[in-house]
C-alpha cells in the first residue's frame, strides 16, 4: 500500500476494515505488533509493516502466534503500545497468554479476524464463533473486554477504544472483526490525530523502592504501571502474587487478588457498556446483534417495520463484559428477544441468562461461511410477533 | 538488607531479592551456584545495570527471575524469548538476559530457540542444563543423554539428546560457551564476556539436581558430582561445536566454542530503514 511517507494520515479513505483496523491502532499511538499471517487477518500485518517505518513503530513477523502474543506483553514492559492480530487457528494458540496478559495486567490488544472453524475452517469466510473463547478461552477466573466492529469505519474508531480500555482498566482486549467486516470496503474517515481521545498510560509517580506493581495508587481497584529500566526493578509472574509482585502460594492471596481482577471490570461494566438502540421505543420485539450481523439484522427489522410491526434493534458494541443489566430491563419490557449470530448460538445464552425468564429468547444460529439472509432473520420477527 | 553473620556483606547480595531469601531450591541444587557466578559477573561486565532485565520461563531455573533484584519477568513455560524480543525491541537500551532451564528453552522453548538465534537478537542466553524437567519431578527432556532414566523413561531414554552448543552456534549465535557448575571462575568470566556481546550470546551449563537426575541416576551427592564434573570434563576452547554431543556418564567438552561478531536484529533493521530514507 501506499501512504504518500506520511506519518498521520487524515481524511477519507476506501479501505477495508483490516486496513482501517491497522489505521485505528496507529491512530490509537500503537507502536509495537508482532504478527504470524493468517487469512483473513493478514492484510493488518502488512499495513502495518509497510506504514511502522514511517511512524516510528517497531513490527516483527514471529515464528507463531504463541510467540507474537507474548512477544507483544514484553513490548509492554519495555514501554510501547502493543497488539497482536490474528484469526482462529492463531487464536487458539495464544490462548495461555491471554491469561498471562490478564493476571500480570498488561495493557495490549488481541485482534481476531474471526472465520469459520472449528480448526482450519473456512479461512477466507466469515463467522462470529469465537465470541465465547474471547470470554473464558484461557485457564482461571479473569474478566476481559471485547469489542465488536460493524464496519470498517468502525475498525478504526472502535481500535482506538479497545486501547482505551486496555489502558484504563489493564486488561487485554480482544478486537472481534470477522471476515466479512475485514475485507469490506467503505469509505473510513480519519480525523486529524490530535482530536482522536486518547487514554494515555497511567505511570506510577512513586521512587524506586515505594512502587509495588499491584498495589492501586488510586481508589480504582487498577494499579498503576511502570517499565524496565526506571529503577523500579519489578518482578513480574504469572504466579499468584501479592502487591510487590512476589509469588505467594496461598488460597488468601489468590482470593484478593483474583477478587481484584475480576472486580475491576465488573465494578466499571456501566462505564464500559456501549450497546446502540435503535427503535426500541415502542417495541415488543427487540433483534440483538453485534458485528456484522447488526447490519443484516437492520435490514430484517426494516421489513418487518414496513408491515407495521414493532420491532428494536439493539446492537453489542462492547460484547464482553456482557451487558448484563441493560438486557435485565429490556426483558422486563419486551415480549421477545430475537438473537442472530454466526455460531450455533452463543452470546444468546448470556441473553437468556439475563432475560431469566422474564420474556421469550429466540436463537438464530448460522454455522458461518456467510452472513444470515435477512430473510431468515425476519421470519423469525414475524414467527415470534405471531 | 540482611548482612552474612560476621557482619560483612556477601558481594552479591545487593543484587538478590534478600527479601525473598531463602529460596526454593534443595541443597546441593546447582541453580544458585550459577546465580552467584552471574552475579560477579555484572560486577565484572561493566553494565549499567539500571538497564539490565532479566526474563525466565517456568522451570526450577526459571525462579532465577524472582531471586534478582532487577527488572525481572518470570513468564510462561518456553517462552521467555519472545517475551524477551518484545522487550529489547520495545526498548532496545535494556540488556536483556533470559535465564531458563533446559527443559524450558530447549523443548518448549525450542523453536523459539532457534529463531532468536537465527535474528541474532541482543540478548545473553543461560540455560541450565540439568538433564531432566526438575520442577516437574525428573521427567526426561530433549536433553536427557541417551540411557539416563527419568520418571517418564523407566528403561532409559532412546532418543538422541540436542547438542546445544552446536545448535546454537549452527542457528547464528555470536557467542557460544558451556562450562559446568564446577567451573565457577570460567563461568563467570564467560558470563561478563557473554553479557558485553552485542547479539546472541549462550551459555549452557551443566548443573546437578541431586534430588532428581543424580538420585535416580545413582550419580552420587552433589559434592561428588563437583569431583565428577572436575576429573570429567575437557577444557577445549574453540572446539568443533560438533563434537561436543552429551554421552551418559563421558567427558564433558567446555569451553568457549564461537566468539564473532555479525549484524544484530536492532542493527540491520536500523541500517534497512537508514537504506530506505536515502532511496
Ligand atoms: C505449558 C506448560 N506445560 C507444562 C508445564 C509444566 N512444567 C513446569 S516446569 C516444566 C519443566 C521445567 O524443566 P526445565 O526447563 O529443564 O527447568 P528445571 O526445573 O529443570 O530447572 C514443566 C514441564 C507448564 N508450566 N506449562
Ligand atoms: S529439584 Fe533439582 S533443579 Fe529443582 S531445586 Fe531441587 S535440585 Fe535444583
Ligand atoms: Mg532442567
């Protein structure tokens, strides 16, 4: 690709959501990626390498994913911004790490152009059936943050926020695209950087000898970081740990500080939440989507408008953590709840757990390879509308 | 900081954690003889050590971490090289040096082993070999020698353990050495050498672990195992790295094998980047 030397590039583009995901984290200030090729993802990577030299960014292709997911929390330490970018298989393969990165609160983003598995898959096809393995694909209690892009305007502004929120909460954060949105071309606009908000990283202000890493310094329940080389001299494990960082192998120090971890999402899930609601005035029947099945979803709920029927949309921008109470009204509120997704219903469980009873939950599963046919999903408005 | 009885401070204290003293290890481990050879090699290497960081991976060997008072990253097991790349990319002023055990940089670890290697990244490599998974109880790993017994080769081990100086050294490392934990001296005078070399540098060093590989082996206490190592090891500098291949209960070839200078990662990606602004 070709981006005229500039480092900053603003103005409207036609790329696709790989390119303006690559975009968004340069915009986002990220300066370190380490990649292994894996289609649909790919065209990420390759943005990036040939646009990092121009801004200062440091790529390396590793010799797998294992490696670029770990090579990226090193980078962390070392002081940059970091996300690793891959799809499935890749996935998979970096699960471990993404327990690492939650346990020794490393700020990073994971990218998962997601395609159709299981295992090899369908590789240039979408899906959106890695929606549960972002959530709990790694061994232990942790909580994450996923966010889900339905465009590729939305890949680049919805990057900028998956590092946002890393940084804020220092956690990793998955970025859940799927092929379709990866390789769909649109026109993305680009703001000057300097009106792009950016949630810098919170250093610690304390000498050497008076920093504890996992010690908060604030009434957040998130500590501040430091880097090598300050004179902090940090130990830093994957091992339970106290505030100083030291393994204690005991039940008493996990409960506190798996307790904190898991509290310092699930206290903030108000602030983190964006859902987009749209018609939900007066509907009895809501369609709840996220990624690309938003869009089909609108189209389907736009027919069944027309014949006079009402019909919601509510649509998961930020899927993990889930938005618990959001869908606690809306069941107290609507007759039905209509969920299509491309997997054989997943993030429909959460809606049922939430819904508890209190109104009907529909599954529109899709084994994935493509998006549903709006068709599909209007015959189950009418169907449910009855 | 606690002083050794007679009131004088044992040198390499101020660089240890002696807040997390007394360690984990067993007795007679050769783990912390190492880590008093390193720690008078940083004396000796002239390093600003408020830029030195040292990574580990899960291992016995990989607690080294946790017992430096550096900036110290005890990671996942095998992959404390890619973590350490990321780090010396991110931060390319830092002395990186991953401190791992056998089991960790060789098995797991392994392809990333070679490709560090291969990258020539800035980075000094120690790897403890004690011929078993250790941590884990006396498993045999790739560099268990060809009859030993571990706890998962009852019978003895049939497959041909690496040889890795001469996978280091055929992989592109700059800087290749192996020295046994009786080798205290040539260790740390490595160690120093090892740490001023601007590309990857390894050290192997055959260690005991009483309680596992000697026991089950009958190789005797670790005392006697020091009298083994001396009356059974061949100082050859320089050697073929070739022919130093590990054979159960044979001389054990040391010494520094390669000492060369090549381009590393930071160094050709700058000179690529220079190349390109210039086009
Ligand atoms: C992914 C993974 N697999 C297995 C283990 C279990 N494990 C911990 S240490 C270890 C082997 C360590 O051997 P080595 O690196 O030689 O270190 P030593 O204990 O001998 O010093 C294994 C298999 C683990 N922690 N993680
Ligand atoms: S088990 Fe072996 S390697 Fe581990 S501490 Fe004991 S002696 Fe050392
Ligand atoms: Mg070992």
């Amino acid at each position: 690709m070709s981006n005229n030397g500039k480092a900053e590039l603003t103005g409207a583009l036609y790329i696709d959501g790989d390119h303006a995901a690559a975009e968004g984290a340069i915009a986002a200030g990220c300066n370190f990626v380490a990649g292994y090729p894996i289609t649909p993802s790919t065209e990420i990577v390759e943005r990036i390498a040939a646009r990092f030299p121009g801004t200062g960014g440091t790529f390396i292709q590793m010799e797998d994913e294992i490696a670029s997911s770990i090579a990226i929390q090193g980078a962390v330490w070392g002081g940059a911004k970091a996300m690793t970018v891959s799809s499935g298989p890749g996935i998979s393969l970096m699960m471990e790490h993404i327990g690492l990165a939650a346990m020794t609160e490393v700020p990073c983003v994971f990218v998962n152009v997601q395609r159709g598995g299981p295992s090899t898959g369908l590789p240039t096809l979408p899906a959106q059936a890695d929606m549960m393995q972002a959530r709990w694909g790694s061994h232990g209690d942790y909580e994450i943050i996923a966010l889900c892009p339905n465009s590729p305007q939305e890949c680049f502004d919805l990057i900028i926020q998956a590092f946002n929120l890393s940084e804020q909460y220092r956690v990793p954060v998955m970025f859940m695209m799927d092929e379709s949105i990866g390789h769909m071309t649109e026109r993305v606009v680009i703001p000057p950087y300097r009106d792009i908000p950016i949630v810098p990283r919170k250093f610690t202000v304390r000498p050497p000898g008076q920093y504890r890493p996992y010690e908060p310094e604030d009434d957040t329940l998130v500590p501040a970081l430091t880097k090598a080389g300050q004179g902090h001299n940090v130990h830093i494990t994957g091992l339970t740990h106290d505030e100083r960082g030291y393994p204690v192998m005991s039940a008493v120090a996990q409960d506190k500080l798996i307790r904190r971890l898991v509290g310092k999402i699930r206290n903030n899930v108000h602030k983190i939440t964006d859902v987009r609601a749209d018609g939900l005035e007066d509907a009895d029947v809501v369609v709840l989507s996220y990624g690309i099945t938003s869009r089909i979803a609108m189209r389907a709920v736009r027919m069944a408008r027309e014949r006079g029927l009402k019909v919601g949309c509510l649509r998961l921008v930020v899927v993990w953590p889930f938005p618990e109470q959001v869908i606690r009204e809306l069941a107290e509120r609507v007759s039905v709840m209509i969920m299509p997704e491309i997997n054989m219903g997943q993030m429909v469980l959460e809606v049922e757990r939430c819904a508890a009873g209190r109104c009907r939950v529909v599954s529109v599963p899709h084994a994935g390879g493509t998006v549903h046919d709006p068709k599909t999903i209007f015959h189950a408005i009418m169907e449910a509308a009855g | 900081m606690t002083t050794t009885s007679g009131g004088l401070q044992n040198p390499v204290e101020q660089y240890l954690r002696m807040d997390r003293i007394p360690h984990i290890w067993c007795p007679g481990c050769g783990i912390g003889t190492t880590v008093n050879c390193f720690a008078r090699a940083l004396d000796d290497s002239g390093l600003n050590l408020q830029n030195l960081a040292i990574v580990s991976g899960i291992g016995c060997t990989g607690r080294v971490a946790g017992y430096l008072d550096f900036d110290s990253f005890h990671t996942t097991h095998g992959r404390a090289l890619p973590f350490a790349t990321g780090l010396k990319l991110a931060n390319p002023e830092l002395k990186v040096v991953v401190y791992s055990g056998d089991g960790d940089l060789i098995a797991i670890g392994g392809n990333h082993f070679i490709h560090a290697a291969r990258r020539n990244l800035d980075v000094t490599v120690i790897c403890v070999n004690n011929f078993n998974y250790a941590m884990t109880g006396g498993q045999v790993a790739p560099t268990t020698p060809q009859n030993a017994v571990g706890t998962t080769a009852p019978l003895g081990v049939v497959e041909r353990p690496f040889n890795l100086p001469f996978l280091a050294d055929s992989c592109g490392a700059v800087y290749v050495a192996r020295w046994t934990a009786f080798h205290v001296r040539q260790l740390s005078k490595s160690m120093a050498e090892a740490l001023r070399k601007d590309g990857f540098s390894f050290i192997e060093v055959i260690a005991p672990c009483p309680t596992l590989y000697e026991r089950r082996n009958r190789l005797g206490t670790s005392l006697e195992r020091m009298e083994w190592y001396r009356d059974n090891s061949v100082i050859k500098n320089g050697a073929d790295t070739r022919e130093c291949d590990i054979v159960f209960q044979d001389k054990i070839v040391c010494g520094k094998f390669v000492d060369r200078e090549r381009e590393n990662l930071i160094e050709a990606t700058r000179a690529k980047q220079e190349a390109a602004r210039n086009r």
